[in-house]
C-alpha cells in the first residue's frame, strides 16, 4: 500500500505562516514518502490542494497530520469533513500534537529554565480554548498536573475561550506566562498585548515552538500511526 501524509496547518486568510510552514517542509525532506502541506485558511496551498497533489501521485491512503495543538472545531470538525468532501482515497487522522512528548519535554525545559531566573514566581499557560468540546480544557490542565509535578511549583492552565479566562487574573503577584500557540498570530499577539498593558510584571515568554520540537512532535505522531520507525 502507498501511503501519502499530509500536514494541515491552520493557515492564514492572507498569507502562509511561513516559519512555521518551513518548519513542517523541512521535516518532510527526511522522509522517503508522498506528502503534502495543506492549510485551512486561505486560498493559497489548501486542504484540498494537497490532496489533489498527493492523489496525482497515485497514494493508496492518506495520513492526515494536524499540525495544530489541541483538538477543537478545526480538528474535530472541519478537517474530517472537508477530507470525506474531497478526498477519493480512504485516510486516516492522527491526534494534534498537544499531548505529545515532545511538546511536553519542549515546555518543560523552556519553563524550568525560566523558574531558576525567577524562583518565586508560578506559572502560567495560556492556550486558545474552546466553548464547544471539554478535550482542549482536559489536556491543557494534565499538562499543567505534571508540570506542576516535574516542576515543584504551581502551574495555572487558563485559555482565551472558555474557564478559567487568562484576563481573571488578579493581584500583583508576578507569573511566569506561556503562550500555547505555533505562530506569532494575531491572536497570539493580542494576547501578549494584554499583557504587557495590564500586568507588565509579568514575564512573558515567546510563544514559537523551535523546529526541533515540531519535527519531534512530527515524528511521534507518524510513528503512532505506524508510517515511520
């Protein structure tokens, strides 16, 4: 069977989110297989595009890679539907990439490199979140369960949609603020704008994930799905 994989990633309205979409193609180059990447938003390089690319190659199934967090309305709805809309050959899609080790372990140095500069100060996560499917909410607070074990220090797991909302946050104590995004959207920027108006004695951490990282998560997933070694 030939199997094709195809990396979705969610995209822009106007433009390709290009170190992260670099980051995804240079990881394909190590591999000996079909792929594809395709984006949710936009007109350029979409989902369906990247079938289409992958088809002409004549792939018997189709591995599809959300190369997104955790799993809201764009992986648990609109990536499935619009691949049973186009899609001609049978596929298969993994999990976002939130839960894997290599997420973790990327998060977990990044955070205790910032706790030895600042020994007093807990730790924040700020992810997306979503009102409508309890898996973001769920895997965002494990996260912050073992953090807070690994660590030795508390760890608050907050989103921009949906309990606890990252803006409910009071006092003048300082916190260490992670931001769960890819790219330097504009959501993510925003919310790193709020910060900086409203608790400038917070430290606020870059929210890009380096390509070790991403190609890590990559290839843990694609090894779960039995593609790779």
């Amino acid at each position: 069977m030939k199997i094709g994989i195809m990396y979705v990633l969610h995209g822009r309205k106007t433009s390709i989110p290009q170190k992260l979409y670099d980051i995804v193609k240079d990881f394909s180059h190590t591999l000996d297989l079909p792929q594809a990447i395709g984006m949710l938003e936009g007109q350029q390089h979409t989902l369906e595009d990247a079938v289409r690319e992958l088809e002409k190659q004549k792939v018997d199934k189709i591995i599809v890679v959300p190369v997104l967090l955790f799993p809201a309305t764009h992986a648990r709805e609109d990536i499935p539907q619009r691949m049973q809309a186009c899609a001609g050959v049978p596929f298969e899609i993994c999990e976002t990439l939130g839960t894997t080790k290599a997420v973790y372990d990327w998060l977990k140095d990044r955070l205790q490199e910032a706790a030895e500069t600042h020994p007093t100060f807990p730790i924040m996560l700020v992810a997306h979140g979503t009102t409508h499917y309890p898996e973001p909410g769920e895997q965002l607070e494990r996260i912050a369960a073992a953090l807070r074990s690994d660590l030795g220090r508390d760890v608050f797991a907050t989103n921009h949609l949906g309990e606890p909302h990252y803006q409910a946050i009071s006092g003048e104590l300082p916190y260490i603020v992670q931001r769960l995004f890819f790219t330097d959207g504009y959501l993510a920027k925003n919310i790193g704008f709020w910060f900086e108006k409203n608790r400038p004695q917070d430290v606020l951490l870059e929210q890009l994930l380096d390509a070790e990282a991403v190609h890590k998560a990559l290839k843990e997933r694609l090894e779960d799905a039995g593609c790779i070694r």
